[in-house]
C-alpha cells in the first residue's frame, strides 16, 4: 500500500511562481508515489474576513490551478477543506488536548496576531486545524516549505499527547521540506521570500499574470551594482534569477555556470523571462480552458471530498471511541 501525504494551500491571493516551484511541482511530481491528497484550506483563510463572493471563486481558481499544473485528479484527490466537516470535528477534539501555551508561542500568530486590532480566536486555533487536516488522513509525510516547520513540530506534539492520553491513535506524519532552490525570493526585495499578501506590484509574478506583465516585471527586478553574472560576488537579487531559470528549466550547475558567466543583467533578465514565459503559457491556456468547462472544477472537488470522506469519517470515529464520546449503539 502506497503511504499517504497530504498538504494545501489557503485559496487567498493569487497563486505565484514560488508557490508553484517550492509546493505544487513537487506535488505534481510525487503524486504517483503516494496517495495524495491536496487541500484548498478554505477553513483557515476565514481566520481573517475575506469577501464571500471572492472567496468563493478563489477556492475554484485555486483548484483550476492545481489541475493547469498537473496534478491529475485520477490520481490524487483534490479536497476543498470545508466540504470535509470531519476536519473542524477533529480540531475541536485536538483542541481539548492542546495547551494553550504551545498555541501562544507560535511565531506566526505572533507575527500575525500584532498586525491585528482584535485577534479572532481562530488565529490562535489555526495550527489545531492544520494538525486536524494531517491526523485525520493518517498522513506519512506532509511537503511544506520551512515557514510551515513549527506548524509541522507542533502537529506531531499534539498526536503524541493524545496517543500518550488514548493510546496509539495517529500516525507521526514527517516534515518534507523542498529540494535546496526551491525558494524563490520578491523579484523587487531579493531579502524576503516571494509573498501572495506583498503589495508591491513588482514582487511576485502570479501564475496567470498577463505575459507581458511577467516580462516586464523581471526586466524590472532588482539586481546590484556589478555590470554582468560573476557567480562568486553576484547579489541575493541576481542569485534569484539565476535560481528561477535554473527551477523552470531544469538545468545542472554547472550547465548554469558555464552559460551564464559574464552575461550582462540585461541579457539574462531577457532569457530568464523567455524560460518563465515559456512555462505560463501552456500553464495559463490550460487554466483557460479548464474553467471554460462549466461545472468541470465543483466536479472534481466534489468527487475528491467523496473519495477523502470515508478516511477522515473514520478517524474521527476512532478518536471519538477512544475519548468515550458518544458514538451510537
Ligand atoms: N498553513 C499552511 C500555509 O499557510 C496551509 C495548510 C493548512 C497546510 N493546513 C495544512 C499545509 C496541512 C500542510 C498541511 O501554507
């Protein structure tokens, strides 16, 4: 039997090239080693107010996207988190064994939490969820970038308390960070990893930008003082483009080097939006064409939360026969 992985992503904001090449190439590419499920953690985008009617759309463009990327709904399940109900079940259940201490200490409802006047409970909640949507499909292992490591040790803390209070009930899942080069930082702050909730218009490069946009954008992007690529004293910003092109492109380093040195930021700026561009656009028409299909998209999370239903149904079953909770009969 192949081991379970699970991960999502939260359905707000526009899916960006970074999102793309440190979590869903990956999916696309493990998916057939595992049974996989992927989640549109629509449940956690609500721990801040999101306009109904965006949101709504976002949970299907995000799933249209997993799709245009490739992960291929035969083989995966592709899950809208809230039309799981057994995922908010499992969480309150988790959150009666979770210390509230191990919930403060979280650095980014720390980080989060001060950018808010009032701070809604679900903020302090939020990694009680995230352990519910992994605990109750029994997952080995959940890819994560590493912003998502703390969210990943506290999900094992808590099944370890509860295995410890209830006996062996949940499998330890394993963090899998992405492969070194997977992490590409803002095109305009070469400092800070490339972000959905970033407002400079200059940041990031959105997965169904416009083509021009892309183009422009990178010709824009932030470099250094040096005229052309010298791989031992190039900057954090030329260092990013270099990755970028490198991910898209698949190319070894030295095949990198040995391209690459000595090019004048002009030119590489130009080859590195080409191999960008080259990439979106059959992404973006399949996109396209994928939402130009009515009720294609609902269809394939409504078949993916039918198929993940029985699993998440019967962990909580478990976990309820083992607290003493009322389980009929
Ligand atoms: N917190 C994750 C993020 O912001 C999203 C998420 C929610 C998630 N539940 C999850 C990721 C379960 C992996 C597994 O990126």
């Amino acid at each position: 039997m192949k081991a379970r992985v699970f991960s999502g992503v939260q359905p707000s904001g526009n899916l960006h090239i970074g999102n793309y090449l440190g979590a869903l190439k990956n999916w696309v590419e493990i998916q057939e080693n595992y049974e996989s499920i992927w989640g549109i953690v629509d449940l956690h985008a609500v721990t801040v107010y999101q306009e109904p009617a965006e949101l709504r759309s976002k949970i299907l463009e995000t799933a249209a996207l997993f799709l245009a990327v490739g992960i291929d709904p035969k083989q995966s399940s592709i899950v809208a988190q809230s039309a799981v109900p057994a995922h908010t079940e499992l969480a309150w259940l988790l959150t009666c064994v979770t210390p509230v201490g191990w919930l403060e200490r979280m650095t980014q409802y720390k980080a989060k939490s001060q950018a808010q006047e009032t701070i809604g409970d679900g903020l302090l909640q939020y990694p009680v969820l995230m352990a519910a949507d992994i605990l109750i499909y029994q997952a080995a292992i959940v890819p994560v970038g590493d912003d998502q490591a703390q969210h990943l040790e506290l999900t094992r803390d808590i099944a370890q308390r509860f295995n410890s209070l209830y006996g062996d009930t949940f499998t330890m899942p394993a963090t899998h960070l992405p492969a070194v080069g997977a992490r590409v930082m803002g095109l305009d702050d070469p400092e800070k990893k490339m972000s959905k909730s970033a407002t400079g218009t200059g940041h990031a490069i959105g997965l169904l930008d416009p083509i021009d946009q892309v183009r422009k954008k990178i010709m824009r992007a932030t470099t250094d003082s040096q005229p052309a690529v010298d791989c031992d004293t190039m900057g954090a910003g030329v260092a990013n483009l270099l990755n970028i092109f490198q991910a898209f492109g698949g190319w070894t380093a030295e095949k990198m080097q040995a391209h690459f040195s000595g090019m004048r930021y002009g030119d590489l700026k130009k080859q590195v939006a080409e191999m960008v561009i080259a990439k979106l656009e059959p992404l973006q028409t399949r996109y396209y064409e994928i939402m130009a299909e009515p009720g294609y998209v609902s269809g394939v999370l409504n078949h993916g939360a039918e198929r993940v239903s029985p699993i998440a149904n019967s962990t909580v079953q478990l976990v309820k026969e083992r607290m003493g909770l009322y389980t009929g009969a």
